[in-house]
C-alpha cells in the first residue's frame, strides 16, 4: 500500500516536500533531530549532589534533592556503618551507599563509606548511624553518630 492509499495515516516524502518545500523540510527534520538530542541530554542530566561529613552542622536539602553523608571508616578491620534505625521514609529515601578505599596503594588503609539519601517530604530528622562488626549483634557498636537533617 502507498502512503498516499493509506488515508492520509502516514505521509510520503514527497507530499511533505510538496507541502513545505524541500528547504523547508529539511529544516523542520534538522530542528526535530535537535529537541530530540535535547531532551535525551535532560533526562540524562542528574544533578551533583552533595556530601556532608560534618555531623555537628545542620544538614540543609530541598525536597527532591539527593544528598550524601560521608562517613570515615575501615572495611579492612571487620567494621562498617549501619543505619539505627532507619531515618522516618516520609522525610528521606534510602538511595545507597557505597564504600570508597583511600588509593594509596597500601593494604589495610581506611576509607569512607558514602550514604546517599533522596528528600521525599519537609521536616527535621535526625540520620544515626552505629559502626561495627555486622555479626555482633549484641555488642554495643565502637562509634555512633547522628546527622541532624532538615528538608525545606
């Protein structure tokens, strides 16, 4: 079936040519292959999201915004962070965490474990965080400490 026999569903080539003329055409069909890089270049775009170490300052996010809190540590002794208890999910969103090694090409050197958050709602809360063993359960952790979060 040609397009012209389709009822109009799928235009030709040359009916466009014929409508807007050929300059024309490939004028409309260059903008349209420009919006389309445009859009797929902002919906890849994430924007940088920011760390916090500092436990002692209030952390300030907007809704929306993701944010990471850095905390030192040293996977190599058995040690790790662990949130206690998970913060209120009305307010922040678990993204991930991930564990980034100091490269100095040495054995047993420490690092930080990165925790990164999404603020889902308003509201002040407070991030804790216990570092130990993951198998001991039942003993007090070494450290803890507490981000003081405020989504506005």
């Amino acid at each position: 079936m040609k397009p012209e026999e389709n009822g109009g569903a799928v235009v030709s080539s040359r009916k466009c040519a014929a409508l807007f003329g050929e300059t024309r055409m490939i004028d409309v069909l260059s903008a349209m292959v420009v919006l389309l890089c445009f859009f797929d270049i902002a919906a890849a775009y994430e924007p940088p999201v920011r760390e916090f170490m500092d436990h002692e300052k209030t952390v300030r996010v907007s809704v929306g915004e993701r944010f990471s809190l850095v905390l030192e540590s040293n996977r190599t002794t058995g040690y790790g962070w662990e949130l206690s208890p998970y913060p209120d999910s009305a307010v922040v969103k678990l993204i991930g965490t991930e564990y980034k090694e100091e490269q100095t090409g040495l054995v047993g050197v420490g690092g930080s474990e990165v925790w990164t958050f999404e603020a889902v709602g308003k509201g002040v809360i407070g991030i804790s965080f216990w570092y130990r063993k993951p198998w001991e359960k039942e003993e007090l952790p070494a450290k803890s400490t507490t981000f003081r979060v405020s989504v506005e």
